[in-house]
C-alpha cells in the first residue's frame, strides 16, 4: 500500500500530511516526477540549498517501486528461460552431457546475470524491509563463510527430479543459488543437465515468488506509513527532518556494509601477510564481485545526491549549513568511484595481485572516511552514529 499527501506548506518547512491510500500512485505524479527531473538541472543558483521533502518522499519511492518491479521482470524472464532451456533439452540425447557443453548455459547465464545486477540497485537503499536479514539472504545467500550454498545445492540435486527446497533451507532460495548451478566450474564440468534442471527450475521460480515478496512487504511496510506521517511525529520519528536524515544515516551503513563485507574480508586487510581470499567475496563464480562494488558505490552517490537528481541528504546538509561536510562527501565519493573503476578494470587479477591488495586497501580507507563523514552531521537529525540500517521495519 502506497501513501500519497498534499501540503500547501513551503518546500522548506515540515508539514502535517493528509493521507490517501491507492495500490499505485496516480498518473500525474509520475509525470511531476518526470517535470522535477528536468528541472533540477537548471535550478538558480540561489537556490542551490533548497529541499522538498515531498519530493524526496516521492522520488525516493518511486526509484524503489521501479527497482523492485524490475528485479521481478529479470527474474520472470530467467524462470522463463530455465523452463524453456530445460524442456527443450531433458529429453534430448544433450540431457546427459556436461553442463559446460550445453548449448543454452550462456543464454541462462545471461538471464541470470540480469537479475544479480539488478538486485545490486536495491541493495543499496538503506531504509525499510527489504534491509532485513532475512529478506536479503531469501534474496540470496550472502556472506557465505562456510561455503553453505554448494554443500546445500549439492543436496538438491541428490534428491533426483522431484526437488524439496525447504530442506536445503535458506541458501538455496536464491541468486547464489542458481548461480552455483551455472557458473562453479567443478559442477559444470562433472554435472549433467539432467542432474541440474530440476533444482534450477524450483530455484528460479522460488526467486521470483521471493522478489514479489519484496515488493509486496515494501508497498505494505509500516515504515512508510511512518516516513509520511514524520510530520505528525509516531514511534520511529519524532519530525520531518529527522526522517530524511534517516537515509544519511542509512548511507553511512551502506558504506560500512560495502567495506566490511565487500571488501575487507575478500582482500584480508587485517593483515599485510595475508592473501587476499576471492572465495569470500560476493558473486565471485559469475566475477561479478568487483562489478557490484562499482555499482554499489554509483547508487550511494545517486542517493545522496538525490533520487529525483535534486532533492537528496546533499542538498539537505546545504540547507542546514553544514557546506564542508557535504564538500567532503562529494570529494570522497569521486575519489571512490574512481578507484572502483580501477579495481573494476583488474577483474579478478585484483585478488592476486599485490597492486591489486594494495589499491583495495586505499579504497577501504577511504570507504570508512567516507562512511564517518556521513555520519559526522547526524547528531543535528537527532540520529545517534551508532544507527544500524540492517533493523529494517
């Protein structure tokens, strides 16, 4: 259920919003949407720190709207190739070869390459229930310390052809899932189609009934019911400011995540005499793991600076006078993108090379520079630093 309101107030001011409920949000807002992004590229220069918070609302929304109904469009299309793929060779002659010789792999590793991707852009925003634990791990299974996905997907496919995905549980509900079935060359290489199909079609389709789970639980959280009625002040906040601080917040989390998990571990930064573990990173059977890293950072910065490409926590630090630190982020922002870049052009190199280490431990750094400068303004939004954007709703 999606909240829409009205104000007369100034762009500026906190407001009291009158609620009206609809499953989707009405024509004219999307092309008011379309209107401000047009127009923020020309904004005066005097009006360089404005904020509309119902356009942060909005556009913030929408994005999520557009991500979420996207990820399940990838995922319809890659069940529908699996089925296709799967029928069309089981009971050919081809079921029995290698999966590396089969003729569609490529076209499936295509299709599946669509969804983790996209699930990347969604991972990034920090606020309401798609940050739950569980939520993301139904998605897919990510840290995997334990090597839990094989061990798991490994068990499928000895059930034979009628597979029970309850009993390999969590890890093998989703992306990392499939992806073992399509990239791990140790099973592509000893695995036929006929062993792997029946596990990748009920993965598929439980991957798509997860993402619609992850846009029903977004247009039915209790969390944007509260976002919207920050003006009245309820249980999670206590005002208007306070709430669109709740995405900085949310952000700082989001870079700690991206360093911790994403890049402090896999390169083993906790000492200069350790090797850098590949294995630990995500996606790394498909090499999409520096790639997600060069995306994640693009969607901090496109949050930060705003979903609508004005109104963003950027414009709201300016407007509340704290120009250095919004300064700052910017800088430390570019200086990121730049070196993911960097690490993007190395592939898989990046984890065996002594450069490589060396420029994933800049990177981190300036990570966590950039993580404590999006914290620093938080005690003004009335947010203490020690905000976990991973509570979800």
């Amino acid at each position: 259920m999606f909240f829409s309101y009205f104000s007369t107030y100034g762009p500026d001011q906190d407001r009291h919003p009158v609620r009206a409920t609809s499953f989707a949000l009405p024509l004219a807002a999307c092309f008011a949407t379309l209107a401000l992004s047009s127009f923020s590229s020309s904004v005066p220069a005097d009006d360089q720190a404005s904020f509309d918070y119902d356009a942060f609302i909005l556009s913030n929304e929408q994005l999520q709207n557009r991500q979420m109904q996207q990820l399940i469009k990838n995922n319809q299309d890659f069940q529908h190739g699996v089925i296709l793929a799967c029928g069309q060779t089981i009971s050919s002659s081809a079921a029995a070869q290698p999966l590396n010789q089969w003729g569609h792999l490529k076209e499936l590793q295509i299709l599946w390459k669509q969804s983790a991707q996209q699930w990347q852009k969604i991972q990034m925003f920090p606020l309401g229930p798609n940050t739950d634990t569980t939520v993301r791990l139904n998605i897919t299974f990510w840290p995997d310390k334990k090597n839990l996905v094989e061990r798991k997907v490994e068990g499928l496919i000895k059930q034979g052809g009628d597979v029970d995905l309850s009993l390999g549980g969590i890890a093998v509900q989703g992306l990392a899932a499939s992806e073992y079935l399509l990239y791990d060359p140790r099973h592509l290489q000893h695995a036929t189609v006929q062993q792997t199909c029946p596990a990748l079609q009920a993965i598929s389709e439980k991957s798509l009934a997860n993402s619609q789970a992850l846009l029903t639980r977004w247009q039915e959280s209790e969390f944007l019911e509260h976002w919207h009625d920050a003006g009245l002040g309820n249980d999670t906040f206590a005002s208007i400011t306070q709430a669109t601080g709740y995405l900085l917040a949310g952000l700082a989390q989001s870079a700690e995540i991206v360093a911790k998990d994403k890049v402090y571990k896999p390169f083993r930064l906790n000492t200069d005499q350790a090797r850098s573990n590949v294995y630990l990173s995500e996606n790394w059977r498909s090499g999409l793991n520096l790639d997600n890293i060069q995306q994640n950072i693009t969607d901090i910065e496109h949050l930060y600076l705003g979903a609508d490409g004005h109104n963003g926590p950027h414009r709201l630090l300016l407007k509340k006078g704290f120009t250095a630190e919004a300064e700052a982020i910017q800088q430390q922002l570019s200086t990121l993108k730049e070196q993911a870049s960097q690490l993007q052009q190395m592939q898989q190199q990046a984890f065996a090379q002594t450069e490589g280490r060396a420029l994933a431990k800049r990177f981190y750094q300036n990570l966590k520079q950039l993580e404590q400068a999006l914290k620093k303004p938080l005690p003004s939004f009335n947010l203490a630093q020690k905000f976990n954007s991973r509570d979800g709703d």
